[in-house]
C-alpha cells in the first residue's frame, strides 16, 4: 500500500467511525489477527481521538466480556474467524454501536452502506487532541487473574515512538518486519513509530516460518521484532536460508527470556545477533542490548533513550550493582494508570516510578540481569496466564479436590504451564488427557501442558497452595 493509499484508507475509516456515532474519548475494542486492516485501524481511530483498545487474539469468551466491561467499549472489530465466541460473548448487548465484522479480504467494505450514504453531512473531523488525552488501552494480566486497562495517552505513546525512533535508528525507506502481535503494545508501538519515521512496515498475516520467510525473501527488512519462540521455529525450519537476514541490521526479541541456546543457534543459522529488549505495557519498551556495543547474552540490555532505572530491596531501598531487587522505571512513556482502578494504580506506581514487579539485577556498565518473575504470572509464547485461570478450570471437574499451577522454563515458549492436581474419593477418576483437554475447553490456550497427580498438594501458612514447594517437586523430578 502507498502512502497515499494509506491515508485515503485512514480518512475514510475515521470518518466512517464518526458516522457511526463514535466519537473522541470512546473506547473502540479490536478482536483482529495481525493485518494491514488492524494497522488502518489504529491510524484512523488515533486520528479521530478514539481509546484504541486491542484485545489478545487469543481470548476465550470470558475474557473478552472481561475487557468489554472493564474498558466500557462502545464499538467492538472483529475478524470473522471469531464470529461464533462474538456471538457467545456480551459484546451484541455490551457494544451500544454494535460489531464490525472483518475478514481476509478487509472490513472497509464491511461498513454498512448506510454509513457512507451521510458522510458529507459530518463536519471535518477534529485531527488534533489534548496530548493528555488517552488514546490506547492495553489488557494485561495482574497476579490476582483479571487483566487490568493500561491507559496511555497521546503524549506517553510519543514518547514511546521517540524513544523507538532513537534506538531502532530507523529511517525514511526502510522497511520493518512486525514478527509478533499488533495487539500487545510492543509491536504495535513498532509499526506505529516505523511510519512515523518514513519507514515502511511488513504485516505477517500469519507468523508462520512460511510467511516471515517469505517477507525476509521478497522485501529485505532492516529491522526485525519477533519472540523467542518464533525465532526458534525458524532458525530450526529446513528452508531457512543464511541469506534470508542479509538485510537485517537489528533483531529485537523480547516478551519472553531469550536464552543462550537460542542465541547460539541464530547466530549459527543466520550470522546474526539477536538483541534482547525489556518492556511492559505500563511503560512500552524500556531497555534493549546496545546495538554499537558488546552484546552480553543473558542480559536484557541497558535502559533505553528517556528512561530511568533502579534496583529496590522489598523495602525501598536502592540496592548498588550487582545485588538483585526489585526493577524500578521512572520515564515520560509511563502509564497515566490503569483504568477505572485507582488502587491498583497507587499499589504500582509510586512518585512516578513504576513497580514492575520483577527480579532484576544491574552490574557496573548498566546492564540489566533478570532474575525472574516475582509475579505469578506465567509467560507462555508472548501470552500472560494467571495460574489461578487455569486452576480455577481443573477445579471445575467435580473428581478434583485441589489444583495448583506453576510455570516451568522452557528453551522454546518461554515457559510451560505445568499443573497438580489430588482427586477427592470416592470420584470416578478421568485420564490425565481428559483432564487436559477438560480444562482446553474451558481456558484454551491456557491449559496445562504437564498434569501430575499428587496424594495432597503443598499448602503454605495460610492455607493456600504453596508454589515454591511445586516448584521444588518439579526440581526433584
């Protein structure tokens, strides 16, 4: 698509979005596998002053009803192939302005007629905002289980193209492969600062080793986002050739830890380096390995352009190098809350520093180390699950007394869900895979890939199910 295209595409949709009654402060949710459509949405709802609000393409019926009630949605997009959960969902009754329906040809032509039939009688749509004005909401998973709104406004996400811009070096011409989802904010705010730049953006409608191999092959990208578990699936596909990276000058992986097994291999495949980024949806992209500078494997980088960084002990104090703690960010691309939850705002952000929540250590040359999740959250191939999710799920059957779920390293996803379970007496006992497939019905890709069966599971002080001792159970296995 031409540039020119692109804005004809982006001043139709906002205006279309106008006649439809939205207007600027209303949350539009998206539903939408990665496309070229997805990205016109953006574009047009940012220039008509929408809260963008970009659901994982992965959620199951409650999870989007979740979304739906939190964000206060007016107006839901959705791809076709989604059509029967839509259905099942609140969204008919929830949207006021209803759903757009979109499929592999487009949505543009989804639009009723009747939207277009009055688009001269609208007034010019307004192109410019209040900079404090919020523009994106991003779900993501806290440690009680219910995702939580990310707001960010028009002046976090410019700092965060700023600060893409410095670090990517991108520029008018060049061209960037999105390898990961348009829905999480990392590759969104990617594709988002690349255009802003001149550059151009490569849209995988699929993240197949097919697909991406075929977009290296035909429009030789500079630059590469893509998770660890996508870069595994291609360094280790036959038809992968050395040349299909000539043109990258910088691979970005993140969302999961990129371990030494997967460096070495890419290196080895592709003669090149993969530099690993940090970030949260609280703060966008906040660290990254320096790309003029020595790549220390295992580390996730120096702090990026705009950013502040500290290692706290549990009660405040600022730890010196080397010493693990907790990772404090402080920077102009942080989230101005979560939405409508004032608490979980206050808990999390304190005098404009974020509590990210994870185990990090800093050395002498400002290379960040981590440590581990100090939530419970589970990092399963870019996607966030809350142990309590699936556990929740497996209690549902009526032989299962007790269940506990944990996350296991994993050199591919990241890391694997790996579930306990005791069974009361006296129940007729289902098979480990029915058990599975049980919970698959329930939570999807949440469900487990390991079931053990256990007498008892662990409890801690309190009576709740004691992780730490799970995970030594797996240690001892």
């Amino acid at each position: 698509m031409s540039w020119v295209d692109l804005e004809e595409s982006c001043n139709a949709l906002a205006r279309r979005y106008l006649n439809l009654g939205l207007r600027p402060g209303d949350r539009i949710a998206s539903l939408m596998p990665n496309s070229l459509e997805l990205l016109i949405h953006y574009l047009s709802g940012l220039r008509c002053g929408l809260v963008l609000t970009p659901l994982n393409y992965r959620y199951t019926v409650p999870e989007i009803n979740h979304a739906l009630e939190v964000s206060g949605a007016r107006c839901l997009l959705h791809h076709c192939e989604r059509q029967s959960d839509v259905d099942a969902s609140n969204a008919p009754r929830a949207c006021e302005l209803g759903c757009i329906r979109a499929n592999d040809a487009g949505f543009l032509g989804e639009l009723s007629a009747e939207l277009s039939e009055n688009l001269g009688d609208l007034p010019p749509f307004q192109t410019e905002h209040d900079p404090d004005q919020p523009c994106f909401l991003f779900f993501t998973s806290g440690s009680t289980g219910k995702p939580k709104g990310v707001t960010h406004t028009r002046k976090s996400l410019g700092w965060m193209f700023s600060s893409v811009a410095e670090v990517t070096g991108l520029k008018p011409g060049e061209q960037f492969l999105a390898g990961s989802s348009l829905s999480h904010i990392a590759s969104s705010t990617f594709a988002l600062s690349a255009l802003c730049r001149g550059a151009s953006v490569l849209v995988p409608n699929n993240l197949s080793c097919h697909c991406l191999e075929t977009l290296l092959r035909q429009h030789h990208p500079q630059v590469v986002m893509a998770l660890p578990v996508t870069l595994f699936s291609l360094v280790r596909d036959e038809r992968l050739q050395r040349s299909d990276f000539s043109s990258v000058r910088l691979c970005i992986s993140g969302g999961d830890k990129v371990n030494h097994q997967l460096h070495v291999e890419f290196e080895q495949a592709t003669g090149q380096r993969i530099d690993e980024c940090y970030g949260m949806s609280e703060i966008g992209f906040a660290s990254l390995s320096p790309i003029e500078a020595e790549n220390r494997i295992g580390s996730v980088g120096q702090m990026c352009p705009g950013f502040e960084g500290c290692i706290r002990s549990a009660d405040g104090r600022e730890l010196s190098s080397g010493e693990e703690g907790v990772l404090w960010v402080k920077s102009p691309t942080l989230t101005v809350g979560y939405w409508n939850n004032p608490a979980a705002t206050a808990e999390t952000i304190q005098e404009g520093w974020l509590n990210t929540g994870d185990a990090m250590r800093l050395d002498d040359d400002g290379y960040l180390w981590f440590c581990g999740r100090r939530k419970q959250i589970i990092v399963h191939d870019g996607s966030n699950i809350c142990p309590q999710d699936v556990e929740e799920a497996l209690m549902e059957h009526p032989a299962v007394d007790q269940a506990g779920v944990i996350g296991i390293e994993d050199d591919v996803h990241g890391q694997n869900v790996h579930a306990y379970v005791s069974f009361k007496t006296g129940c007729s006992v289902p098979t480990i895979p029915d058990l599975i497939s049980f919970a698959r019905d329930r939570v999807g890709y949440k469900a487990p890939e390991v079931l053990q069966v256990l007498p008892s599971l662990p409890l801690n002080s309190v009576g709740k199910i004691n992780r730490v001792a799970l995970h030594s159970l797996v240690s001892k296995h």
